[in-house]
C-alpha cells in the first residue's frame, strides 16, 4: 500500500494495441523528444539538473470487459514522464514548438503537462517480460481485495527498463492500482 501525491507529468493520450500502434511509438518519440530538450534547456538556462525519468502508462478500456491481453486492440492509454516543479506549462509550450519546427513529429500536438494524484493505491513489482504480467496483476488485485479495498482509477505502470537493452525475463515493471475502501454491502443499522 502506497499513498501517491500529486505529481506533473508530461502526457500523450491514444488508443490500440501498443505493440502494433503507429500512435504509441509516435507519442513514445514525442514525449522523449521533449523530455530531454526539457532537461538540457533547464540545465542550461536555470543551472538545475536532473534526469529524464522512465516512462509510464495508464492503461484502460471503456468497457472493462474489454481489458484483455487477448484484445489489446480495444484498451486506451496515456504515456507519460514526471516532470520535477521546475517544469511549467510555458516552457513546455516554448518546447513543444520548438520541436514541432525542428522534427514536426505528429504527437507533439497531442502532448500536455498535467497533474496526476492518485492517492491510495497498491503496487508491486514485476520481474519479467510484459506479457506474463498477468499472474503480478492478479496478486495485486488480490492483495487489496483481501485489505477491504476496491479498484479505482486506471491500471499504471513504470517501466524501470529498456527493452531495448535488457533481457525479457529480466525487465522491472512498477504495476500500481488506486484504490479505495470497498462499499460495505451490509445494511446500515438505525
């Protein structure tokens, strides 16, 4: 059990399968583009450093039924990297143009800085490729089911590595769910 403050996060929101959707990579690109122009600028002009931290998503479908490995067609998503408080919208903005001049990717429209506040949540680690999250997710679940509490809010994750250089079975995936007190479903004594 986790209590999640509020935290800035620069954010893309698409659709569709993220291993097959043109929209994922290219908010991927966008937001890491931004990212680091962010870093190197703040560096530069405000003399404070920091490092670009891993991406996370959240993931959801409209119909809950829906949200399925088998249907990955059908779940939402928003990409996301927390920013540090040095981070404002303006800069973002002045970013987010320059960026548009220089490499015009499509995603960068869609990018925004925002707020996320989850609050009460349960999370857990995965150790291993995203596909076998599965057996993680239902553990968690399980975990605040037991605890009296309900799922509420969307399925996040961070992913702690790059699976472009770490092994499958070996990869860290932060699997965090908001949660809230479930609804007492005895009646109420007058």
């Amino acid at each position: 059990m986790v209590r999640v403050p509020k935290f800035n996060f620069l954010m893309i929101d698409g659709a569709g399968d993220p291993n097959t959707s043109q929209a994922f990579q290219e908010a991927m690109q966008a937001l890491y583009t931004v990212a680091y122009t962010l870093k190197f600028m703040i560096k530069k002009e405000k003399k404070v450093g920091y490092p670009v931290m891993p991406l996370e998503g959240l993931w959801w479908a409209d119909d809950i039924a829906a949200f399925s490995m088998e249907n990955k067609s059908a779940w939402k998503w928003t990409l996301m990297i927390l920013q540090p408080k040095v981070v404002t919208k303006a800069l973002v903005k002045k970013v987010v143009k320059q960026a548009m001049e220089k490499k015009g990717l499509v995603a960068l429209e869609k990018l925004r800085l925002d707020v996320l506040h989850e609050g009460l949540s349960v999370q857990m680690m995965h150790i291993g490729p995203y596909s076998a999250e599965g057996p993680t997710i239902e553990k968690l679940h399980g975990f605040a089911r037991e605890h009296g509490y309900e799922l509420h809010g969307k399925h996040h994750e961070i992913y702690m590595s790059d699976p472009r250089k770490v092994k499958p079975e070996k990869m860290k995936t932060v699997i965090r769910q908001p949660v809230q007190k479930a609804s007492s479903t005895q009646p109420s004594e007058k």
